[in-house]
C-alpha cells in the first residue's frame, strides 16, 4: 500500500510540505486544528519545520499556538520539531499552554481531491490528498487550565504538497455521517497565466463508498464554480445526472486569521475555522429534466474549512 504520509521532499530548495489533522470532540463540540510544516526556501536557506495549534471551543474565543521553527529532523518520526511530533499512530506536542497526546487510526481509503498523477508527478503548482478521511482519535488536549478528552473523535488527515500556498484558496473537510465525506479544494494559483483564471474547485464527495465525480478530478473541476469570501464562501456544479450546491459559513468569533510564508518569502493569510457551518445540497436530475434532492446535510459547528487571501 502507498505511504501518503511519509515525506515526499527530497532536498529541492522551493517547497512546501504540510502534514494537517483537523478533529471535532463529539462530546463538547471542541475542534482542533494540528499543522505540521516543512519549508524549504527558494534562495537555499537552511530548511525548517514549524506548525501550529489551534483549540475552538463551543464557548469562547479559539486558542492559537505556533510552533517555533526547528531544523527539519524527522528522527523516524512522520514530522517532529522540538517537542512536537507526528507518527502514523500518533500526534503529541506542548507548546506554551497548549498540549496534546492524541492517539488515531482510520482504515478508510484516501480521497485523492486532486489527481493521482498530479500528487506523484508535480506537474501542478502544488497538490492536496487526504489520507485519513474518517479518522477516529482518543486522547487528550489541554489548553490553560481546561482538558478535552477525545473518545472516538472524527475528524481527518490531509497533505499538502507544492512550490506553496495558492493565490486564493478554500478548503472544506465536512464528515456527513455514515461514512460519507465531502472535501473540497477551491483554488487561483500564482503561477503568471494562472493567476487571472477563475476559481478551480476541486470537488470529491464519497457518498455510500463511492467517490462522486468520478473520473480525473481536474476535468470534473472545470464543471464546478466557486466564490471564495469571508464570512461565507460557496461552492456549485455538476456532473453527470447530479449536482452539488455547498454554502460555507465562518463566523468571526469561531474563525483564526494565521499569516504564512512561502519559500519564495511571500506573505499570506489563512482564515481557519473547525467549528464551521455548511448547508450540502445534493441533487438527482429526474427523467423529465427536472432537479429533485438526492441527499441534503446541515452541519452546525462540525465542518472544518478555511479560506486563505493575500
């Protein structure tokens, strides 16, 4: 089987990698943010690792800690600086406040959002898949004086794999219940040429074990249109007899604001929420041409997404 989580860098200056996990405690309705990060300058500067926490809790303002750079040192570990580390069983780390031993496992497939060949190849400007759609987690996260303490929590991993982060993007992991999963990449690269197309919304929702649309992902992209804004940005289109309608709403008070650094030393701005809200409408052409509801979900405070400007 192929290791989606292992590192794919091997030395190039001009890189980003991210490891992220996001989870939602079903017992508090507390989510947690874990960003895992490997930079490789493009001027040839030493490498580093570095990432961040994030706690949102159902009754306050979210808690946000970064994690200092290190050397890149992965000591056999999936990623590790200083005391923060990620193997494939396990994340634990402490910064200031904020800490966490969590354990996980996820037997689903992974959801390829963009194409196989883009991941392997890195022909595109960079790549995102999903190894760990529905992953379970037990554990704890303490941050001040409160602890959750996770017990077959959902939530999922993600990698990130590229020269770094788009112009603008969107993001949206939405766990539907019985085994259904919807994850969305909405991007403008920054590549010139690229830069001045309209949003590419890179669209896989598996609905009863089956991925929805089916086929290359870049090809059913280009039958999907997004707006990307803040507090609410949506997703719509088609493919076959079925189409998708996403709305996505990020309440300030729910969302953090987290600026990132490309290799090439450019700035941007990451507006991160796992306490989000999505209305999914999905929906069946019927033999007369008419649309009918397939499947519709409301997720309050369970959909984890995100919006990134420069």
């Amino acid at each position: 089987m192929e290791d989606l989580l292992a590192s794919r860098w091997r030395g190039q200056a001009g890189r980003k990698e991210v490891w992220y996990t996001t989870i939602t405690d079903p017992a508090t309705g507390t989510g947690v943010w874990l960003h895992h990060e490997l930079v490789a300058p493009t001027d040839g500067a030493t490498p580093y690792a570095h990432g961040l926490v994030g706690v949102f809790p159902p009754d306050g303002r979210p808690v946000l800690r970064h994690v200092p750079a290190a050397p890149w040192r992965p000591d056999g570990a999936v990623f590790a600086s200083g005391d923060v580390r990620m193997t494939r069983d396990r994340f634990t780390g402490q910064v200031e406040d904020v800490s966490w031993d969590v354990s996980w496992r996820d037997g689903a497939p992974p959801i390829y959002t963009f194409p196989r060949w883009a991941w392997h190849r890195e022909v595109l400007p960079a790549a995102q898949v999903v190894p760990a759609p529905r992953a379970l987690h037990d554990g704890e996260v303490r941050y001040g004086d409160q602890v959750v303490r996770l017990t077959d929590a959902p939530g999922a991993t993600g990698r990130i794999f590229g020269h770094g982060m788009a112009r603008r993007w969107s993001w949206l992991h939405a766990d539907l219940g019985g085994g259904d999963v919807l994850e969305i990449v909405a991007a403008v690269a920054r590549r010139r040429g690229w830069r001045h197309l309209p949003v590419l919304p890179f669209v896989r929702l598996r609905i009863d074990g089956v991925d929805w649309p089916g086929g290359d992902p870049l090809l059913a992209a280009l039958r999907f249109r997004g707006v990307l804004a803040l507090p609410e940005w949506r997703v719509r289109g088609r493919s076959g007899d079925r189409r998708l309608s996403v709305t996505v709403r990020q309440p300030a008070d729910r969302t953090l604001s987290v600026p990132y650094t490309d290799p090439d030393g450019s700035r941007c701005v990451c507006h991160n929420s796992e306490r989000a809200d999505a209305e999914i409408l999905l929906e069946t052409r019927a033999g007369g041409g008419d649309w009918r509801p397939e499947r519709r979900w409301h997720l309050h405070g369970t959909a984890h997404a995100e919006v990134g400007l420069r």
